[in-house]
C-alpha cells in the first residue's frame, strides 16, 4: 500500500497504523487487513460517499447478534465512512464447521423476540432496508421485503414489466404461505457463505449483518440460497431444533426477496431467477 493510502487510513480511523494490507471482500466496500503500532490487527471496512448511517447500522447489527449468542468480531472502531473490526483468523470449513454451525443457528434462534423489524431501518448489501415494528410477520415480510425490494428493482430499470406481475401475483400469496405458528428470533439478514468465517478451531464468526427480527427459516433460506444449507449443516440444525412443516414452501418466498435485492444492485441472470421463483410460487 502506498504511504499516502496509509496515511489515509490511518486518518479514517484515527490510530496509529504501521501497516494495510488489501484483503478480498465483498462488493460493496473496500476491506484491508490493518496492524497497529501496539500489535493489534484490524479488519477495516471503508467506502467512499456511504450511504447516511451505513457502518453505524452494521455496527448495531453485530452487537445484536452477540445478544442472540453468535460469536463476531468485535467492533474497534465506528466511522461516517469505515468501520473497524477484531480480525478474525479464517481457514477452509471441515465436517466439524458444518454441524456447529446447523447447531450455532438452531441455539441462536431459541432466542425469541416480540416484534418484527428492528428500531431503526439499515442496510443489505448497500440498498437500504426498512424495519417497520408495527407489523404482523406476514405483512411485514411482503410489504418491507418483497415490495420494497421489487420498487427498488423497478426504479433501476432491471425487471421486466412481465417479471414484476409475477412477482406481484406472488405477492398476493404471501400472507396465505407465511401464516405458521413459529417465534420471532434474531435474524443476520444477509446469511450467505461468505458471511460466515471458520475459525482454526472450526467455529462460525458471523459477518456483514442486515440484522432485524422476523422468523428463523428466512436465514436458512439465504443460507440455502447461495450454497451453505448442506446436508450435514442441515441435519445438525434439524436435530436441534426441528423446523415446522410446510418449510420448503415458505423458503421459496423467503428466497425471493434476496433475489430482488440482487437483480436491483447487479441484474443479469437474477431477473429470470426471480421470474422462475415467483411463477412458481404462484404454480406457473
């Protein structure tokens, strides 16, 4: 790293910096493996012109997590465009991650809550995600997910007008499919593989939340949706904490909603993603 990038970093975060190396990350922001004068080593997040209250939002998140009894980084540092987490050592995922982390989930989410959303509206994936908590679950899930997802995805130009009525027919169905006896837990909110580190000693430490309350299957969904549900994940969380029939149905709309956020933010394929889910749901 150039000593004018370091110098900026180390204004970002306003610490003593002797060293930044560029680490790979997600799309959204730029990430960099920092070492302190003291020894310490951060994982630092920055972006540039973020979105009012971004890192704060993913800040707030992690602590939420931690209140469930997930483990995550600790949070150093809070900035209006970085934010400053414990690094956390990540090697290749074993058998023995798997089944921890199905049990981690499934411990996690016997951690119940009274109302959906969350205080204040934050982020997925940069696009900004409301948390209304005056709201039944069904309607919260097809109102502030699904619909504002697709209104997103519409104001970008990236869905047809033969897509959106599919998802609108969808919609309608929403309430019908999610209608299911289960509590209200604390969600991540955006539980893909890549949001999931392995430890040395085979422990998830979960990353990048968009944390609110809903219901536990909207993170397996996610999880199943981006290739993390396996069998073996799978069967440790089911011997866990079994979850209530009808779950393969209502994952197809919990799906739906992270496909509408992609489509919005990147397009290409997602579209027919989304238009193949949401016509099946509706028995197309």
């Amino acid at each position: 790293m150039s000593v004018t990038g370091l110098d900026h970093l180390r204004a970002l975060l306003d610490v003593a910096l002797v060293a930044a190396e560029r680490v790979r990350g997600g799309d959204i922001c730029d990430t960099w493996r920092c070492t302190l004068e003291n020894g310490q080593v951060w994982a630092c997040k920055t972006m540039q012109d973020p979105p009012a209250g971004f890192f704060e939002a993913e800040a707030r998140g992690l602590r939420f997590l931690a209140g469930a009894g997930l483990k995550v980084p600790r949070v150093e540092h809070v900035g209006v465009d970085s934010l400053a987490l414990e690094w956390v050592a990540s090697v290749r995922a074993g058998p023995e991650f798997e089944e921890r982390l199905g049990r981690t989930l499934a411990r996690a989410h016997r951690f119940s809550e009274e109302q959906v959303g969350l205080e204040e509206d934050n982020f997925l994936a940069g696009l900004p995600q409301p948390n209304p908590r005056d709201r039944d679950w069904p309607t919260f899930f097809r109102d502030a997910r699904i619909a504002h997802a697709l209104e997103v995805a519409m104001a970008r130009g990236r869905l047809s007008p033969g897509t959106e009525s599919a998802v609108l027919r969808a919609m309608d169905r929403v309430e019908q499919v999610l209608e299911v006896a289960e509590p209200l837990v604390r969600l991540h909110g955006d539980l893909w593989r890549g949001n999931v580190l392995c430890t040395p000693t085979q422990d998830p430490v979960f990353i990048d939340p968009a944390a609110y309350c809903g219901h536990r299957e909207v993170d397996l969904a996610m999880l199943d949706l981006f290739g993390g549900w396996t069998p073996r994940c799978h069967a440790a969380y089911e011997q866990s904490y079994p979850l209530a029939p009808g779950w393969r149905r209502r994952r197809q709309v919990y799906q739906l909603y992270p496909l509408l956020v992609h489509a919005a933010l990147f397009g290409g394929g997602y579209e027919g993603q989304v238009s193949r889910l949401a016509r099946g749901l509706c028995g197309e």
